[in-house]
C-alpha cells in the first residue's frame, strides 16, 4: 500500500497492518531519498573537498594548494581544511576565457574598440 493510498482512504496509522506500516515506510524513505538526490544534483553551489576540486578542474592537489597560498582562487580555509564551492570555482574557470577572434572583430565593428575580457 501506498503513501497515497492511505492517505486518499484517511485511515490513521494505527489502524494499518504491519505489512502496510512497512511498505509506508519504506515508500516515505525512497521519497525523501529521490528528493535529496535531485535536490543535490540540481545545486551547483555545493561544497567540495580538495579533492574534489582537484578532479572538477583537473589539476593536481599541490597546484590547488599553491593556487590558495597565492589567493588566486577563491576558497573556504575551516579547521586547518580547504574547501570550495562549487558555482565559483565554475566562474573562476570562466574568468580566464579568451575571446576568439570573431567575437574581438564583432565587438570592434559593434563599439569600435574592444577589450581583451
């Protein structure tokens, strides 16, 4: 028996079987486990490890750390640990984007000048 199904009969819990208690339970379990994995995948704000920024941007751990000491890539530094998240360690990616020489040629023709960014 279903979640929905009780609910839709609006029997109280008390007066379900065991079997049907169990299959409650476990209906409630792998609702809230599809919830949290979509949730989870859908935030690309998330917190990463060291080691799971080194694989995002695929660069080794000591060129991640060297990049921290320098500042150069923004970080979380809590009990002597890095971490990272994930949107910005996205955007910094971005940041360091060449432009194609077909977008400087459209931008010269659009505004006359253009900038390297």
């Amino acid at each position: 028996m279903t979640k929905t199904n009780i609910q839709q009969q609006d029997r109280p819990l008390y007066s379900l079987t065991i079997s049907e208690y169990i299959e409650l339970n476990r209906q409630i379990l792998l609702d809230a486990k599809e919830s949290s994995n979509t949730s989870a995948e859908n935030t690309s704000d998330e917190i990463l490890t060291i080691e799971q920024a080194s694989q995002l941007l695929k660069l080794a751990k000591p060129t991640i750390y060297g990049l921290t000491c320098r500042n150069e890539i923004p970080f979380i530094k809590k009990a002597k640990k890095l971490y990272f998240h994930k949107s910005e360690l996205l955007d910094w990616l971005q940041e360091g984007r060449q432009k194609t020489n077909d977008e400087i040629r459209e931008e010269v023709k659009a505004t006359g000048t253009f900038s390297l960014k």
